[in-house]
C-alpha cells in the first residue's frame, strides 16, 4: 500500500527531517539515505521499520541542517587524496574533460563538518533523531491503514459483483442437463444418418462421460467457499494480502474450470464475466499489506 509521512526534531546543533513513503511491492523492501556522519541510524530504521510494516517498498530519508555557527567545514584531506590519485590513474586512459574542483567537493566524505562534540552529545542526538523517525513511520503505518479502509471497501465491492455472478451461474447451471440432452440427441442422429451400428452400452458411456463433464456444482461450491474466505480476511484487516492474492488465484482457477465445462451459451457467457470480476480483484489483491 502506498503512504507518506514526515517528521522533524532538533537539537542546540542542528535540525533533522525524516521522510518517509511506500509503494506497493510484493515483499518488504527497505531503502535508507542518510547524511554521512549518520550512518549507524541505518540498521536502526531498517529494523524499525520491518516492527511495523510486512509488505511494500519503503524509502526512508533523513535530512540534517546545522543551525549557523555550529561547527565548520572541513575538507577530509585523506578521502580528496585518494579520489585525485584515481583521477590521474586514470587521465591518460579516459576521454572526458578532468573534473572540476566544486564537484570533488560535493563528493561524498571529501567536505566534512568538524565538531568538537563528545560521543554521550552524539549518542543524545541520535536517540533523538530514532525517536523523530518512529514518529514518521507512525505517520506512515497511518495512511497506509486509511489506504487500507478504502481499499477494503473496494474489495467488498468486487467481491459482491463475483457472488452475484457465482449466483447466475448457479441458475444458469439448471439448464445443462438439457443442454446435454440435446448434445447426445445431436451425436446418436449423426450416427444413425452415417449408418453406424453403436451398442446400447456405448450410448450409456458417452452419456455417463458427458454428464461427469458438465457437471459444475463443485466448482460453484468451491467459488462460493472462496468468496466466503476472502470476506472472512477482509474483516482481519491486517497481514491478509498474500492470502487473498492465493485466493484469488483459485477463483480463477475455478472460474477457467466452470467455463471449460459449460455446454450452454448463457453459462459461458457468465463464467467469461466472473473471470473479468476476478481478475479485477485479483489486481486489487495486490496492493493489501
């Protein structure tokens, strides 16, 4: 499910900013971006967020302002050293223009804040910062969970539209043993005008076959058990989305089945139309947590 949220803290040093998105996606996928210097409140968020969010491609992004007069930028003389020792390795190799000097600066670890700050100051700071980050992971469990109510009613919806057809069809059912009937009428007229002697036996048979091949009770039973299963997780409400993406592969698997069986035009017609309505749950399916 998608979502976004954002929270800010600060301290006497400086101002931090954390965002905070997702998108749908298939498993939990977690995407980090802090500002050098910061880097152990990575492990931190990523753990943080896997507590609170199992599904869905989440970035997270932490933005820090120094107030003015805190602390000077230095340049880490060791870090721009090595980054010019690759330059001329490679100067006689390459065939671009030598980089200009304001972008070896904005490298990353070249430009550096010097602090004189003690580790307890920092350790404040970045206990600070985790707390400002679980706010905004939960202003993001937030809208997903509104995301999640819309979506729900929407699934519902869907999920009607499959249980009326499933309905239709059920009717639309009644009618195949005539249509088989007519099927075998049909076969034993072609046989008698093509003079073919066919036994008894062979008559009750093909019969017996075509009556076991259009017999589609329980693919509706089975349809209808589905339908009842996925309402039962929509009223869960939470971790039910690999779930109903099963499910949803079985009403179709159902669906393809009830189709393939049919011998009536009007039962076809019907099993192609809840194909279409589970194929667009299916879709739906997609983006629940």
């Amino acid at each position: 499910m998608t979502g976004f949220a954002r929270a800010t803290g600060q301290d006497a040093a400086c101002a931090w900013t954390w965002e905070a998105k997702s998108v749908n996606g298939r498993a939990l996928d977690v995407r980090c971006r802090v500002p050098a210097g910061f880097d152990p409140l990575e492990s931190a968020a990523r753990a943080l967020t896997a507590e609170r969010i199992g599904r869905g491609s989440v970035t997270l992004n932490l933005q820090v302002a120094r107030h003015a007069g805190q602390g000077r930028l230095v340049v880490n003389r060791v870090v721009l050293d090595q980054v010019l020792a690759l330059v001329s390795d490679l100067g006689a190799a390459a065939t671009v223009a030598p980089p200009r000097l304001d972008g070896l600066l904005r490298l990353p670890g070249v430009v550096e804040a010097e602090s004189d700050e003690d580790a307890a100051t920092r350790e404040a700071r970045e206990a600070a910062m985790t707390a400002t980050l679980r706010q905004a992971l939960d202003g993001l469990v937030a809208a997903r969970a509104a995301e999640g109510a819309r979506l729900a009613v929407i699934l519902g919806g869907l999920l009607d539209d499959i249980a009326g057809h499933v309905q239709v069809a059920a009717a639309e059912a009644a009618a195949q043993p005539e249509a088989l009937r007519k099927r075998l009428r049909d076969l034993v007229a072609q046989l008698l005008e093509a003079r073919a002697g066919v036994p008894e036996e062979r008559l009750v048979q093909e019969l017996a076959l075509l009556v076991v091949k259009g017999d589609v009770r329980e693919e509706l039973d089975r349809l209808a058990a589905h339908v009842a299963e996925c309402r039962a997780l929509l009223a869960k409400g939470q971790g039910v989305g690999r779930k109903l993406g099963f499910l949803a592969q079985e009403l179709h698997r159902e669906a393809n089945t009830l189709t393939s069986k049919s011998v009536d035009v009007a039962l076809t017609r019907h099993g192609i139309a809840l194909k279409v309505a589970i194929d667009q749950f299916r879709e739906q399916a997609l983006n629940v947590e």
